[in-house]
C-alpha cells in the first residue's frame, strides 16, 4: 500500500511538507479551517478536508481514518511536540505513523526540567539553577541566596534570578528578582499561580542571563542510531514576545565580525554536545538543539525542540551532501527517517558553504510592541533572484484575509550569501524591492515588519 500523508498544519510548513511528500512519491491530503479556506496550502492540496480545528485531535484522527492515511505530518505547532498525541497515533486501533520522534523522547525531552537533569548528568552546561520543582520556602531561599552570590562570583554588575512556575510555559508564571530580601514575596506568589493556573505549586530558579546569544544545533537522526548535523545557526533577533525574525547561518562567524571569545572553538562545543545528548536519549528524527551563549563564550543548553523548526531552510541552504545536487531539505530527510530509512551518508560527506539569512515577514507594526495588523492583503509581490527563496502561503492573484486567529505571518526569505557580508546586502535588496499592499478595515494601509528588519540586518551575529 502507498504511503499517505496527513499533513496536520498549515499555511507555509504546510506547503513545504506537501513539496517533500510530491518530492518522495508520497500521497498527502491536508486539513484546514473556515479561515483558512483560501490559503494557498489548500488550492494546491489535491484533497483537503474542513475541519474545526487544528487543535482538536479527534479531527485530526478522523480525517487520518476517512483517507485512509498511514501517516501524520504535525508540521510545527499545534501537536508537534504532544507527546500524548503521538502516542496515541501508534497505540489506536488504526495505528498511524506520527512523523517525529518516538513518542517516549517527545515526552522526555519536552520537559525542560528532565532536559536539564540528563544534561547535567553527561556534563552539558545549563543556566544554574534547579533541576527539579522546588516546594519549600526555605530551600528556595538558600538556592537564590547561592545564585546571588555565585553571580558576584562572576562579576556579575546587576545580579538576578528567575523565578519560574515548574508547570507553566510560553512565558507565563515567570518573575524577576534583583535583589534576596525581595525574593520570599515574589517565590510565594509565583507559587500561588502556578497552584491556581496548573494545579502544581513546584518554582524552579535558574540564574537570569542578559548579555548572550541564542544559538541552535540542527540534527538529523536515524532509526539506525545515525545522527548527522547540519550546523548551528543564531535566532538572537527576536520581537518582545521572544519570536524570532531575522536568522542566520551559521551562528557565528568571526570572518565578519569580531568576538570576545573563541568563536569557531564555541560552534564546536555545542554542535558536540547536541550529538552526545542525542546519542544518550537514541534520538531518531529531526530535532533542534537550543543553547544561550554568554558575552565570556560560556554556552548553555536551554531545551530540545522535536520537531522540525521554521528556520530548517538557512541550516540546509548552507550545506552540501556529498554525491547529490543542491543543498538538502531537511524537511525531506525528516520523513525519509520516519519511514525507516538510513540516512545514507555520513557526517564526513556533509560541508558548508557561505551564509544564509531568514527573514520572518509579519503583518505587525514593530514600533507599536509588534502589534498584530488585520485587513486584506491586494498585493503580494516577493523580489525574486536565484538566491532567495520565498514560502508563503499568501495567493498571487486574489485578496487575501489574514485570518485573526492566528499569527499574521505572511512569508519566509531565505537569502544566501557567499560570506556574511554578501547575504546582508542581499537581504537588504530583497526588503527594498520586496512590495506588499493591503489595506484594513477602516481603509490603513497594511503595516509590516520590513522596516524593522531592514533595520535589524545590521545587527546580525554581532555582540
């Protein structure tokens, strides 16, 4: 029987998942919402089924067994890195393959405080702190009283810590101590919401890092105990909500800027690192390894993504697997893997070449604290040269309606460059030539984000 695909997303990732299925001869259908129904990833579904919601699994679930589907693509989001969801795919009565890893990994690396604990047992740096909920005031006391003082350790000029809710996430149930004597108040209100938002009243406290950068290790992984990299790239340009906007590849590079550190010494570590953790756990997809940099070169393991991320596209743009064409898709590799196969080369046969740039293109207005923009976009025309690539979901040749239930991204560039300097330049004629109209319900013209990232390019792997 041929493999079929549900791709259980939408919008670009949708699209891009759908290329890679056509690129292996594998059928695929898609799903969507009202909101969605004019999005490209259903005009060029050859089946697509309405749903409710993208979050409702029984949905999923259903459409899986009408199509007769025997595999499920989570894309990003949504049930990406549910490990319920996964588990319940291979353990129904209609077993479907869950493409990602093993629904065992997805629940142990999705949690953050198990994370930390596996990393401090093969030596890994994590930010200090604790590895487990703390429920005691005293003994949370004496953890933030150590932190402090570690930090004076450190030369540290404006010491503080974080006080996190164990259970919470997204940003949610966090506060910012500076100074110890404030630090019982804000403990016992943090463990206040986190019983009445989660049920669980367990505070982690971790040291709070301000100078650094935020780097990535991109791994791909067999179900043959293979693990490949495909190098780091830096996601340090970020909106006030911690989404990214401007990513590069690789994460540092020290031809283009200078550094307080050992730069190339750095990348190393942490790429070794991410390997050595995957090996322990038998990872056996695709998964990104997230890490802190510090302005002294010290990296931290700060979590596990399992699952494929936006930004895959800068990290294969930039490499090259020995005896094939082109530059790899990862998110090809992703499902190759999830079926069974090897990876069919090895770490030796991959190399880099130059610098690739993303670009996250968002209907929002940045001086406004990357406040969303609603209307109807009449104009949608992408620069085009051979070395950008644009995934969008956004039709050539109708009005579109950002639908207001989900984040208004509009597009992905990804720009390569033979060095650093080159993809800027790049990525700066792409936004100049780059042209978007629309306009809102009280006749505005459409606010993008394409100053700001303009503005950002500057900025990009520097300290």
């Amino acid at each position: 029987m041929k493999e079929r695909i549900l791709i259980a997303n939408r919008g670009e990732i949708a699209i891009r998942i759908m290329q890679a299925c056509e690129a292996l001869g594998l059928d695929h259908v898609v799903v969507y919402t009202p909101e969605d129904r004019y999005s490209m990833h259903v005009r060029m579904a050859a089946k697509a089924f309405q749903i409710a919601s993208y979050k409702d699994p029984n949905d999923i679930f259903e459409v899986a067994d009408h199509a007769k589907c025997t595999a499920i693509h989570p894309g990003y989001g949504f049930f990406s890195e549910n490990f319920r969801f996964a588990r319940r795919a291979a353990m129904r009565s209609r077993p479907v393959r869950f493409i990602g890893p093993r629904w065992e990994v997805i629940r142990d690396l999705g949690s953050k405080i198990n994370t930390k604990k596996v990393a401090k047992d093969l030596g890994i740096p994590v930010i200090p702190g604790t590895d487990r909920p703390i429920y005691n005031e005293i003994e949370a006391e004496g953890i933030a009283e150590w932190l402090f003082l570690l930090q004076k350790e450190q030369g540290v000029t404006h010491p503080s810590i974080l006080v996190k809710a164990s259970a919470g996430g997204g940003g949610m149930g966090i506060e910012e101590v500076n100074h110890l004597n404030t630090f019982r108040r804000v403990y016992r209100r943090i463990q206040s919401y986190s019983k009445r938002q989660f049920g669980d009243e367990g505070v982690l406290i971790e040291q709070c890092l301000r100078d650094y950068h935020h780097l990535e290790v991109q791994l791909v992984c067999s179900q043959h105990s293979e693990i490949s990299h495909f190098g780091t790239r830096n996601c340090t340009i970020q909106s006030t909500g911690r989404q990214k906007r401007v990513e590069v590849a690789p994460g540092f590079d020290p031809d283009y800027c200078t550094y307080p550190f050992n730069a190339q010494k750095v990348l190393e570590r942490i790429v070794a690192y991410s390997v050595k953790m995957a090996k322990h756990v038998q990872y056996d997809n695709v998964g990104t390894w997230e890490w802190v940099v510090t302005r002294d070169g010290n990296p931290y393991l700060l979590e596990v993504n399992t699952r494929i991320q936006v930004e895959n596209g800068i990290s294969a743009r930039i490499a090259r697997i020995k005896g094939t064409d082109g530059y790899p898709n990862i998110v090809k590799e992703q499902i190759r893997v999830a079926f069974g196969d090897r990876l069919g080369y090895s770490q030796e046969d991959i190399s880099f070449s130059g610098t690739s740039i993303e670009l996250r293109i968002v209907a929002e207005d940045a001086r406004r604290g990357f406040k969303p923009w609603c209307g109807a976009i009449t104009r949608f025309a992408p620069y085009q040269a051979d070395w950008v690539n644009v995934h969008t979901h956004i039709p050539p040749d109708l009005s579109y309606f950002i639908p207001t239930e989900y984040d208004p991204n509009l597009a992905l560039a990804i720009i390569w460059g033979q060095n650093t300097a080159e993809a800027v330049e790049r990525a700066h004629i792409f936004i100049k030539n780059t042209q978007i109209e629309g306009k809102d319900s009280h006749d505005q013209t459409i606010i993008t984000n394409l100053p700001y990232l303009q503005e950002k390019l500057n900025d990009v792997l520097k300290f």
